[in-house]
C-alpha cells in the first residue's frame, strides 16, 4: 500500500499566529468592526481557528466576539456512503444567528463540499444576514463554486498531495505540512487519498 510521508512543512507556530492575525485583522475592516459578528468554526479543527481568531479580534477591537461549533457530518453529500459509521459530533451555538453575520471558519478548503454542507446545517439554524468563509489554508482543487473571503495561506498542491493541520489543543504542536505518497514495496505508487480534507 502506498504511505504517507513529510514533504514540507509550510507554517510553523508563528506562520500559523501570523495568518490568525491577520485573518482577525480583515474579519474587522471588511466589517467595518465586529459588531453582530460571530464565528462557528467546523469541527474538529475550525473550531479552535475560531476560537484564536476571535481571541485575536478581542485584542483588537476590545469585544468579545461569540464562538460557536458546528457538525456538518449529516449534511455531507457522501453520508451514508462510506464504509465506516461516521462519527456525530455536538453542534454547539448558544446564540441565535438570525441577522447576524457569520463567519464559518474551517482549517483547509480542498473540493467545497465541506463548505456547502456547513451551508446547508447553518441555514436549519437560522437566517443570517450574511455567511463569509475563514481558512487556515486554501489548496485549490475546488469542485463547487465556492470561495474563501479569509485565507492564511494559499497553498497550491496536487491531488497526491495530503494538507494536515496540527493544532496544540489537539495535537500538542502548531503546524500546517504537506504529505505525499510513497511508493509501495515492490510496486509502483499510488495515489494517495489526501487526509482531513479529502472529501471537503
């Protein structure tokens, strides 16, 4: 079978602290503020994005910007189809988001599909009077028209190519790498399915 290993690391604990900020810092000037704006990260990993970068507009703009989290398992267009039981994770927003405009944020957008599917569970929710979208990391490779109005890092990559995010809050490390596919013994390479994003 073919395997994973480290090509490049391509953000660091303080690329990653850069990017945050600097996504913090655009959140505020294209809202001019952050009054009624709220962040609902994807879980796992968007949702401590969220959590830093509304940290971060704290800092910034001296106000608490609500966190929410947000399980789009259900909403996915290949549920049910995978070989495996997904696992159902806790939607968690203490607030109404009726009117307010809200900031899904996510670590890496690959095909969309995430995205359409966060869509989809958030409009169950409520009616927002806009949806922007915050990345870590952009890959390309998209499948829906869909665009992020926030990025970290534009990261072109190849579909042999697999974007991992480590996180200190789940990880114990901060860091963005890519992976790709070596060969398998006595065979030649596959193609590797990439990791977290794969059916994004």
């Amino acid at each position: 079978m073919s395997e994973r290993r480290e090509k490049a690391q391509v953000l660091d604990e303080t690329g990653m602290a850069r990017a945050i900020t600097r996504i913090a810092h655009e959140i505020a000037e294209r809202n001019k503020g952050v009054e009624d704006v709220v962040l609902i990260g994807l879980r796992s990993r968007g949702v401590e994005l969220a959590q830093r970068i509304a940290a971060r507009l704290g800092e910034i703009e001296g106000h608490k910007v609500p966190v929410g989290a947000l399980d789009i398992t259900l909403y996915r267009d290949d549920f049910g189809k995978a070989a495996t039981q997904p696992i159902l994770r806790r939607t968690e927003i203490p607030f109404s988001i009726d009117d307010k405009k809200v900031v899904l944020v996510d670590d890496v957008l690959f095909t969309g599909r995430t995205t359409r599917a966060a869509l989809d569970g958030l409009m169950d929710l409520g009616r927002p009077r806009l949806v922007q979208l915050a990345v870590l990391v952009d890959r390309g490779h998209r499948e829906l028209p869909i665009r992020a109005d926030y990025v970290g890092k534009n990261l072109p990559t190849s579909h042999q190519e697999a974007v991992q995010v480590f996180m200190t809050e789940e990880d114990g490390v901060d860091r963005v790498v890519i992976h790709e596919a070596t060969d398998s013994p006595g065979g030649e390479a596959r193609v590797m399915r990439p990791m977290k994003e794969s059916t994004d």
